[in-house]
C-alpha cells in the first residue's frame, strides 16, 4: 500500500477486532492480502475490496453447503456429472434453459416425465443445487415419503402447519411419483401443497406415470385432473417419449447379451402427457 506497512500494534489489533467480529475468512487472508498489496503497491481502498471479497466469498460458499443440507438431497447430483449425450429424446436446449433458474424467479412449474433411469431424478437435484448455491430455500421429497408425512399430521392437527411451511419454499422438488401404497387422503393433500404454492412458487415433480395415470394411481382422478390442471398453467415440461435407462444401458451398465429377457431392446415411443 504505497510502500507503506501497518504498525505491529495496529495489525494485533486488527487481528483481534476481525476475531471478534467473526470475520474469519478476512483474518485468514489478512497477512496474504498485506504483503500482496505492499508488492503490487495497492490503494487502501483496492486492498480492503480485496479483503471484503474474500468474506463475501466464504459466506456465500457456506449459505450454499447450509441449504444443501436443509434441502435433503439423497445424494450428490450435479450437471457437472451429467451424460448430456446419452439420453437422445431429451430436450438439452430446455434443461439448460431451466438451469439459468428464471422458473424459480417467475413461480413456473417444472414438470419431468420418463420411464424409470432416464436422469429424472439427477436433472431435478441438480436443479435443487444450483438452486441452493444461488440463494434459493429448496426442499426435495421423494413422492413417497411426502405423501405419508402429509398424511401423519393429519392425526396431530399439523397439516395447515406443514402445508404453509411447504408453501415458502422457492423450490419443492417431489421426486419419483409412481405406482405406490396408497390412502384415500393422498389426492386432497397433494392438492393441497400444489394449491398453496400455485402462481407463487416453483414447484418441480418428476413421475415415470403419465400424467393421465396418476388418478388412477393415487386416487380420485377428479381432484387429480384439478392438479394437473395447476401443474401444467405456465409448466416447464421435459417429456422424454423415448428414454433409455442410463442403469441398464449406460456406459457402467452389463453388456446387452447379458440382459434379463426385455432389457436389451430400445423402449418404444410413449406419449407421457396423453390424458
């Protein structure tokens, strides 16, 4: 800083007050930022940016990590890791649309459809990161054990609670709905969440199920069709029509000739949004 160096006196008792105000990202650079700017002969204003930059940088870094965690994901999935040529029925220019996140800035709902193993589940987590680094409180629920949740607070008088908390979040990605045990209840508290988050909130499902199944699935396809209906106004589809399973024919998969009968053939075209 114009050749100039702190006193010893003054630089323990800056050490201190960034200690005490828990600053430790600027007292963990501090001798390195110093010396850097003795050397490049740095303005006290260039030097303190520098010094901001670096708290700045680790408290956005660990807001990330903490919403990562409060988010649930059941395991690491990022576009980093992401085989974008794999899956030829897949719309990329769409999913890499999504990943500049404006649905979640608009409330848009994003819906995912493909059989089983077609990067459903990798491609909403994904999402839920980049959602998560970017400030955004996102929660992921697989559809089947949101469901029974929901469901349980009905018997401790929880559920406008939990509904409301479910309603704030920025993103609530329900993962995985399909054929499961259900309860007649399932259908009216699905509802529900989507209702309370409807215009406001992004909410991301992903279902192997065409659409036109999950009445017949969970239940009362009326109230269903009410939800698809929310679902769909203003909805980011990805409809993979012909998927392969990246678990059965990806590149860590056992070869074709080793297949179970009805593996090693190309799945044929489906219409996941026929209702």
């Amino acid at each position: 800083m114009t050749n100039r160096r702190l006193p010893p006196t003054a630089l323990e008792e800056l050490r201190r007050n960034l200690g005490r105000l828990k600053l430790n990202a600027m007292l963990q650079a501090l001798d390195d930022a110093l010396e850097q700017a003795h050397a490049l002969e740095q303005g006290y204003g260039t030097f303190l940016a520098g010094l901001v930059d670096k708290e700045v940088l680790a408290v956005t870094e660990a807001g990330g990590r903490r919403r990562i965690d409060q988010a649930h994901f059941p395991a690491t999935k990022t576009f980093e890791l992401f085989d974008w040529g794999f899956q030829r029925g897949l719309n990329v220019q769409l999913v890499k649309d999504l990943m500049g996140l404006d649905f979640i800035r608009q409330g848009r709902p994003v819906l995912m459809l493909g059989k089983p193993g077609t990067g459903k589940s990798h491609m909403g987590i994904a999402l839920g990161h980049l959602a998560a680094h970017a400030g955004y409180r996102v929660r992921y629920f697989e559809a089947a054990k949101l469901l029974p949740l929901l469901y349980a607070s009905l018997a401790d008088g929880t559920t406008d609670r939990l509904v409301r908390g479910l309603a704030r979040l920025d993103l609530l990605i329900i993962d995985d709905l399909r054929a499961m045990p259900t309860r007649p209840e399932y259908p009216s508290l699905l509802y529900e969440v989507v209702e309370a988050r409807h215009g406001r909130r992004s909410t991301l499902v992903s279902s192997n199920l065409s659409v036109k199944e999950w009445g017949a699935t969970l239940g009362n396809p009326t109230l269903l069709a009410s939800l698809v209906d929310r679902l769909m106004e203003r909805a980011h589809v990805i409809n993979i029509k012909r998927g392969r399973s990246y678990r059965t024919h990806g590149p860590d998969a056992p070869p074709i000739s080793e297949h179970p009968d009805g593996l090693g053939a190309e799945p044929a075209p489906t219409d996941l949004l026929d209702d």
